[in-house]
C-alpha cells in the first residue's frame, strides 16, 4: 500500500534561534566519538595533520545534506525516509536495515567502558559496559519526552568537551601542531597513501554525524517543532508518556504569501542552527582533538585501536599530573554519550519506517513501542556480544563508517529527488545547492566503489 496524499494545512509561524538550538548539537554531540575523538585523532597520531582538510570538506558536506533533509521535513512534517518510501515503498527499510547493520555493535559502550577504567585505575570493561548499555536502555524507553533526555545528555557532554579543549588550547596543544596545521593547508587534495579508501570513506563520512545519522535529522528537528514538523507527534515512553498510534505521514502547504514568508523564516533559522551548532562545534573539535593527538603520540607506535587514548592521557598526565585522567574522563563520558545517541537514533529509524510505511492502522504496534523494542534489542544484542568476548577496534569502526559512507552515497540522490519531486515548486533544491548535492552523490560514489573493490580484494 503507498502512503496517503500529503494533507492541505499552513505552514506554522517560524521560531526564534534559542528555541530551536539542539538537533545539530545533538548531531554534533553523537559524532563526538567515532569520528572526533577516536578516528579522526588516531589518524593525526599515525600521518600528522595533513589529512584534515578533508574534515572540513566532509563538514561542509554534511552541511548541506542535512539541509536537505530538513527541507523535506519543514515542509512536509515527515522524516526523509518516509520520502524515499513514496517513491518506492522499501527504501526507508533498506536505510534502516543499513543503520542496524552499522550501529548493532555494542563498540561505542565498550570503548567508553574501557577508558573509564583508565581514569579510575582499572576495573572490568565487560561489566562497565553492560552497566552502561542497560542505563541507556532505561533511559531511552521511560523518558515521558524522548528527544529532551537525549538533547540534555549530548548538550551536558558537549559543554564538557569545549570546556576541555579550550583548557587544552592553553596547556596541552603544542607549537608543532600549530605549525602542523599549514600542512593541512598545503596538502588539500592530497590523500596519504597509507590511509586506504575504507579509512579514507569512514574519515569522510564520520566527520560529523555520517550515515544514518545525518537521516534522523528529520526526527530530531520534528520532535523540536520545528516547521510542519508540529503538526506531527512526538516519540514518547509507551510506559511514562501519552503514546499515540496515528502513523507520522505529512503535510504540504498552499505557496501563498502569508505560508511563503514563514518558509523564509523557518528555512533562516533552520539554516543558522546548523551552521552555529553541527558546523562549528564539528569543525572545532575535530581540528583540537586531532592537534592534542598529534601534539602527544605522533610518531608513536600507537596500536590500532582505542588503546592509543591510553597512550595520549598517560603523556598528558606526564605534562601536567591530573589533566590526563581529565581527558580519559571526558572520553568515557564522550563515548557513553554517543552510545545512547545511536541506539536513539537507530531506534527512529527503525520505528518511523515500520509505523509509516508497514503498520500505519495497528492500535498495538505505536511508533513509541517499536522504537522500544528496537532499542532493547540493541542493549540485549550488544550484552550478548560481550559476554561472548566481542571487542571492536578501530578496523570495524572503520567498516561502520564505510557503510555510513555508502548509505550516504545512496541517498544524497534520493534527497535531490523528493526535494525536486513532492514538495511545493517554489521552494524546491535548485541552483549551487543543487550542485553540491550531486557532487556529493559523486564523490561518496567515488569512494564507496573503491572501498568495495578493496574490500573484495582481501576476501580472494
């Protein structure tokens, strides 16, 4: 059965800037870990500085997805998978399978667990972390309002890393790494050999939020209310909150003067939290982390996975005796953090496809419930995987974000599709953004080809 027809209804008045700050935090706040504090630095301690150009590039990037994704949410109030399903009903479950595939490893928990255990002096990974998968399980599913516990922890978490940083700019950050930053410069376009395209398409791709992630931003900028985005129900704790069954599907309003002038205004202030938010707070983190790594283990051998944070807080604490347990501190927290934000995220996805697309006249099956469902499998999946020995270093983060790269790949063509397809003429993806779009179809195309081929060099 394909969706029903967008509904007629007017646009609501747009919101200032301070009462829609939080989902490009919250983008910013769950890449605050695979990419900004493990991968992007553990390729600065291995190859310097010259890499990081491509960190901006893959910002940028992602900058202008992520419009494009909230353009189709603005304007119609669903998520963008819930667009690709009107133009073939299976595609938001081929993403939301993808992102299952990427993010079911309980990696980003037992990383946080074991730099946890550098901070207080020992301890073990496996029972932290289990401890840690069932508070995020807890956490999600009684919530009364979903969004406002995850938007709290990722902003609790990302005051504490610039709060770090700055301390670090003035304590830890060395001249060399200052001096570093040219070859950054002078090095664009140049690719170090020794990276390989799966690491070059994971970096690329975990320079922010990447894959899967960038998607939720419709679920996140909804539950804010922002746009038509009001008009639809917010995900709630089918145990403490008011949970409803009515399937998310859209709106589309009439182009008239009074509806246009709000668009302008809601598509301002949407523009502007991103760039103040995901942009920025992306951009810095990734630029100090990557400097403090390179400021303490360059040219160190350092092991190929998170091991190597020990590494750097054991020299820092050399440097100065307690800012290295600080650094592991905030890792824990960093990594805990982002391990909540992706079972959250995966768990929208999940949940919003199946509602929409698959249950959207079951009374029982709520989009609430599914999403707790999905998460609970996560947390149980990935206890599962631990009791049984499973770590994860670096090598199957890198996977998951080669798939993020391939899933970005796809629908990066998808997004300019609807955006010139099912929404209002007048405010359809046109002109440079158009362009950058399909460049990054291109490019991320690019990169997923060479990442496979490698690939499926190693099998055979």
């Amino acid at each position: 059965m394909a969706l029903p027809p967008l509904r007629p209804a007017g646009l609501p008045d747009p919101q200032p800037l301070r009462k829609v700050l939080g989902p490009g935090v919250i983008a910013a706040g769950v890449g605050l870990a695979s990419g900004e504090f493990v991968l992007w630095p553990y390729i600065s301690a291995n190859v310097g500085l010259v890499f990081l150009w491509a960190a901006v590039v893959g910002v940028v990037a992602q900058y202008f997805l992520n419009m494009e994704i909230e353009r189709y949410t603005l304007a119609t109030g669903e998520t963008a998978l819930a667009g690709f399903s009107r133009l073939w009903r299976h595609w938001g479950l081929i993403f939301a399978l993808m992102a299952v595939l990427a993010n079911i490893w309980p990696g980003w928990a037992t990383s946080s667990a074991t730099v946890l255990t550098y901070a207080v002096g020992g301890g073990d990974v496996t029972v932290i972390a289990v401890v840690e998968l069932l508070l995020i399980g807890a956490a999600l599913t009684l919530s009364p309002v979903i969004y406002r516990t995850v938007e709290a922890t990722q902003f609790i978490k990302v005051g504490a890393v610039i709060v770090f940083l700055v301390i670090a700019l003035f304590l830890a950050i060395t001249g060399d790494a200052y001096r570093g930053l040219g070859e950054a410069v002078t090095h664009v376009g140049q690719v170090p050999a020794q990276l390989g395209a799966a690491l070059v398409l994971g970096a690329m791709a975990f320079a922010g939020a990447g894959g899967g992630q960038n998607l939720v931003q419709s679920n996140w900028i909804r539950d804010k209310n922002m746009g038509m985005g009001a008009r639809i129900p917010r995900l709630v704790s089918p145990v403490t909150g008011e949970d409803q069954a009515a399937p998310a599907t859209g709106y589309v309003f009439e182009p008239d003067e009074a509806n246009m002038a709000r668009w302008r205004g809601w598509w301002r202030v949407a523009n502007i939290e991103q760039l103040v938010s995901f942009v920025a707070i992306t951009i810095f983190t990734i630029f100090l982390m990557s400097m403090l790594a390179y400021s303490t283990v360059f040219g160190a051998d350092t092991a190929s996975n998170v091991t190597f944070l020990k590494t750097e807080g054991e020299v820092l604490n050399q440097r100065l005796s307690w800012f290295g347990t600080f650094f592991w501190s905030i890792g824990a927290l960093s990594l805990f953090a982002a391990s909540m934000g992706i079972c959250d995220y995966v768990g929208r996805m999940v949940a919003d496809i199946v509602k929409t697309v698959y249950l959207p006249n079951s009374m029982r099956w709520t989009e609430s419930r599914v999403y707790t469902l999905v998460v609970w499998f996560i947390v149980l999946f990935g206890i599962a995987m631990l009791t049984i020995g499973f770590d994860q270093p670096i090598t199957l983060l890198v996977i998951s974000a080669s798939v993020g790269g391939i899933m970005m790949f796809m629908y990066s063509a998808l997004l300019a599709i609807i955006n010139r397809k099912l929404i209002p003429e007048q405010i359809r993806i046109r002109g440079y953004r158009l362009v950058i779009v399909l460049l990054v179809f291109a490019f991320f195309g690019y990169f997923s080809v060479l990442t496979l081929i490698d690939q499926v060099g190693k099998l055979f």
